[in-house]
C-alpha cells in the first residue's frame, strides 16, 4: 500500500486516523484497493466503489472487515467530493415525481381500457380487499384521539422553536382543502382556540399552498429530501398514522419494533429461504392513483382532506405533487407499510406460497417466490426496486439496520461527521468496542480493533483528564467499559453501585401562559386517559363531517374543567404556580451543556477482556 499524500486527508486527524487503524485490519484485494483509493484522496472513486460481494468470502469475519471498510464513512458528511449533494438529492425528488406521474397515467388508463393482466388485476383486488378488512371503518372521533404534533419543524415553525409550546403559540398554518378539520381540531380544544381569537383574531388560521421542500444529510453523495408541513395539516396526518400503525399491528406488522424484521433477516442469511428488498425512493414514489386504487373511500377521503397538495422547492417554485404524500407527511411511513403489506399477502395468495413476511416501511422481507413475484409486480405500481440492495440468495441480507452474513451480524458503524466535541469521541470509541465485541460473538472484544480505539481514547483525555466509564445501558454519556475497569462506589442503602455519566442539558425556560398550560395538558392526555377535548362533533361519514362545523362545543370533562375557563382565570393558575404540578418548565433546540450527574445501577453488562 503506497504512504499517504497527506496525514489527515478527512478534514479531522482523529477520523483519518481511524479509518487508517482499520485499514490495517484486512489484507484482501478489497481492502487494499480502498486503501489506495483513501491514500491518494480518490473521495469520489471511494465512495462510488461497490461494497464487498458476500458470495466471495467464506468466513463472516473477513466479510465484516471488509465490509466495515465500504460502509464506514459513506455517511461521512465532509468528505472533499466533487458532488452538489442538495442538487442530486433534488434532481432524485425531480425523478420521483416524473415515476409518479407516469405511474399514474399508467394505471389510470390500465383501469379504465382493463388492460390490466388477470394476475395484477387479482393482486390489486386482493390487497384492496386486505386493506379494507384491516382498516375497517374511518373515524374522525378515532383520529382524533390521536391528532399531535410532530416532533420537527413545521411550516412558520423553525427547527429550533419545534417545542410543542412554541407550536401551541402561533398562528397555525394549513393548507386549503385542511382547513375544515383543522378548525374543527382546533374548537375542540376550547382554550386553544379561546386563545388564538384573543391572539389573532376570527381569522386565527394562516392558509399556506402547501409543504416546503428542504434537504437534510443523508450520506456522503448524497442530501435527502423531505417536505416540511403546515402546523395543522401534520396535526391531523399524525392522527391518521397512528390509526394505521395500530390496525396493522393486529396483522401482526408492528412498526413499534424492528426486531421481527431482524430476525427474519438473519433467518434468511442462514436458510437461504427468506429475501431482502430494497427499494429506490419508495417514500416518494407512493403515487396518487395505487392510493385511490388501493385505499377504503372514507380512509382516501379522510387523507386527501389533510395531505399537502403542492410543495415549495428550496428557489421558490410551487409545484403540483403527482404522489400522495412525502417524507415528513404525517402518516406516510404507515400508508407505504399498509401498502407494501397488502401487496405482499395479496402476491402470497395468488401464488399460493406461505411464509413469514417481514413490512417495516420499505423494508421488505418475504419468501423467495413471493419476492421473486414482488420484483416483477412493483414498477406495475410505480415502485422501483433497488437490484443492489436486494438480496435474493446468497449469505447475507440487511434489515432494518442489521446485517447478517451466515447468521453472524456483520452490522457496521459508521462516522457521520467530523468527531470535534468530547461527546462525538465518546461515541466514536464506543462504537469501536462494541464493534469489537460483536466480532466475538460478545464473548470479549476483538483485539485487532484495541490501536484505533487506543486513538481515539488518546483524543478523548487530551480534551478531558477525568471521563466517566459506564455500562452498556448508559450508551455514549460516558466510556462503555466493564466493572473492573471503571471501579464506581457501592452504594450500601441502594445496594447498587453508584454510576457517574454526563447528562446533556439544553437551555430550560421558565415560561407561563396558555400555550405551556396546553403543552402539559397535551402530555398528559397522551400518557394518560385525561381527556382535554369537549364532546366530540365528527361523525363517521363525509357528509355528516361536513354538517358538523358550526356545532356548539360543551363543557367537557370535569377533571378538566380548568380549560373550560377563561383566559384570565387561566392566567390566574398560571401565575398562581398550578403550572409547576403539570411540569412548567420549557427544554429548548439549543447546543447542549454537558454537566455530569449519577445514579445507581444493580447489574453491569460485561463486555469481556480484549482478546
């Protein structure tokens, strides 16, 4: 392997120390050809070279190396490419919609000319029939139940001011065709909107075309693109999520938990029996017409009501969407789950092949004829898989953020971002060991990763003297380490042992009013059965929904009837202190502060010696 042009060609000495240590780890043509690559600062033939191919290893440790290798920095975020990130992430967006669009002129016309063949006509009935009878009836006063907000920013709602008081205190926004709910939403929570109409007016609703389209980091080639919301349309779209992923999981796709699709992933590397799939862009290629084709009326009415029709790209252009809905939406992670579950089961009918399935969003796991069929089914439906994150056969598959090779977990890690704070050391050195010691089958670390880790500890006490060594459960508030290495004091009352760790703590501020006493409530009635809303007024079909607007909204609750008040018996509480027992004080977005704190632990994973 030729010398390094330069020490730290990663823009950070500690990350291309790293990477180097790890080189060291394998001698196979694959990694030598990396090294090359990262030696002579080749950022854009690094990234673009093609993983390792499993069939060409025949032990799951030289896989994993080599593996790590290829996966390492793709997400590194500074790496010096040649690549306009935010532009192939848009120009991605420009192509999703031009799928969607064909897509949907496809399938309209299949519908109308029945040029559809028997055996896709078969699986779309199916899956229709599949999702009707998982969903069963819509219902506003359901929805409602669960109607929130989401936790990022929203539409004249920045990042930093994401916290739900800040969100309770704005002049909402929503779209045209949202406003009729969002009113409704709004009215039944009677201080809320008693304090919009003080605040702004009859007019206390801001009618925005649509979403905002922005990119975020996604890996090192490329930004990926959501859709920021307004307030009131992911208020409700939340609702409407939450009714999916509760009706799906009494099929059995639970998509609280990913451990299923784990399983079957690790299954599939050993028995060959079960594939992963990948697909290209499926958040943004959900098409308008497989959702009209697919959903219940009342279900596809309720979410035309509330979806963002049109968004604003980042030069202030409005376009018009041709798919349903988008990454930031509300409920589309359940909607292309529902989806691709539905399809799945319908193909596995058809065929007539049982077997497990695996659905958690696009992450797709199923029988080998079922995925074989699922393949040649989907680009019918405008969805495209991707062929190189696909795994038909072979020893390895990935799901859900695990990857087996034979049954051994291979799963890498990776380094997003230049490690400069303590706490992006901290991370980086744990990372390593646990690294180490999956390798070993958490028996004990793999000593082969001791030199880049030594490294990256060295970093750490050069910015620290004193770090604080926890057990496994604490993650990155302090170095992982093993009992005898970190020697905390017994705490003979507890009889636990006392664990130092740092805490991040944001700024806090104490604040008062309507919007902090609605944040609290709100908390509340999600953990809780407290109900903050009056009577309900929805009714489960269209028309009567329509009917229901200028209803008359009762008193409510009466453990509640606090929010049936005034605003100025409100202020009165608040000022009064009540606030304080409902948890008054504000955790902002803001650069944290690290302070060290302690508690008591009972048992202490042991991670093993370095062997």
């Amino acid at each position: 392997m030729s010398r390094a042009k330069s020490r730290h060609p990663l823009r950070d000495p500690l990350v291309s120390d790293v990477f180097s240590e790890l080189l060291k780890l394998s001698t196979t043509p694959f990694a030598i050809a990396i090294g090359e690559m990262f030696n002579e600062k080749a950022f854009t033939e690094l990234v673009n070279f093609e993983p390792p191919k499993p069939d060409l290893y025949d032990s799951a440790q030289a896989f994993s190396v080599d593996y790590l290798l290829s996966e390492v920095l793709s997400k590194y975020d500074s790496l010096p490419l040649s690549i306009d990130r935010k532009k192939v992430a848009l120009d991605k967006f420009q192509t999703a919609e031009d799928i969607c669009r064909s897509a949907n002129s496809s399938l309209a016309d299949s519908v109308i000319r029945g040029t559809l063949t028997p055996y896709l006509r078969d699986v779309l009935f199916t899956a229709r029939k599949k999702i009707a009878d998982c969903l069963g009836p819509f219902s506003w006063d359901d929805a409602e139940r669960h109607f929130c907000f989401g936790p990022g920013a929203a539409v004249s709602v920045p990042r930093r001011q994401s916290d739900a008081f800040y969100k309770f205190g704005v002049k909402p926004t929503v779209t045209t065709n949202a406003l009729l709910p969002a009113k409704i939403a709004i009215k039944r929570i009677p201080a809320w909107h008693d304090f919009l109409r003080a605040k702004f007016g009859d007019d206390f609703l801001e009618v925005v075309p649509g979403n905002k389209v922005v990119t975020v980091p996604k890996n090192a080639k490329t930004e990926r693109v959501i859709a920021i919301e307004p307030l009131m349309n992911i208020f409700i779209q939340k609702g409407i999520g939450s009714m999916i992923r509760f009706r799906l999981k009494r099929q059995g796709v639970d998509l609280d938990d990913q451990t299923l699709n784990q399983r079957l992933a690790r299954e599939g590397s050993l028995s060959n029996s079960l594939c992963t799939v990948d697909l290209s862009m499926a958040s943004d290629t959900i098409c308008y017409k497989i959702v009209e084709l697919l959903l219940p009326l009342d279900w596809f009415d309720a979410m035309c009501r509330v979806r963002s029709p049109r968004g604003t790209l980042p030069d202030g252009r409005l376009v018009t969407y041709h798919k349903f809905s988008s990454m930031g939406n509300g409920f589309t992670f359940e909607l292309e789950s529902l989806i691709f579950w539905a399809i799945l089961k319908a193909i596995q009918s058809s065929i007539g092949e049982k077997g497990s399935i695996g659905v958690y969003g696009d992450d797709l796991i199923a029988p080998i004829n079922t995925t074989r069929a699922l393949i040649e089914a989907l680009p019918k439906f405008g969805f495209s898989p991707n062929s190189k994150k696909t795994f038909l056969e072979g020893p390895f598959r990935e799901s859900c953020g695990k990857h087996y090779f034979r049954g051994v977990d291979v799963t890498p890690f990776y380094i997003r971002k230049p490690c400069r704070s303590l706490l992006d050391k901290i991370g980086l050195a744990n990372n390593i060991r646990l690294k180490s010691h999956v390798e070993l089958r958490g028996n004990a670390c793999d000593l082969r990763f001791k030199t880049a880790y030594d490294a990256v500890l060295r970093s750490v006490f050069r910015m620290r003297r004193t770090v604080p060594k926890v057990p496994l459960e604490f993650g990155d508030a302090g170095i992982l380490s093993n009992l005898d290495e970190a020697h905390p004091s017994w705490n003979r009352d507890l009889q636990a042992w006392n664990v130092r760790h740092f805490v991040s703590l944001r700024e806090e501020r104490n604040l008062d009013g309507v919007p902090l006493l609605l944040k609290s409530l709100l908390t509340m009635d999600q953990g809780t059965s407290l109900n903050i809303r009056g009577p309900s007024p929805y009714r489960r079909t269209h028309h009567q929904f329509e009917g229901d607007v200028e209803r008359r909204f009762g008193s409510g609750s009466g453990q509640l009837q606090l929010l049936r008040l005034g605003l100025s018996s409100l202020d009165s509480f608040l000022f009064s202190g009540g606030i304080r027992d409902l948890g008054g004080s504000l955790t902002r977005i803001g650069d944290p502060k690290t302070v060290l704190g302690t508690a008591p632990v009972t048992q202490w994973y042991d991670l093993g010696p370095w062997l």
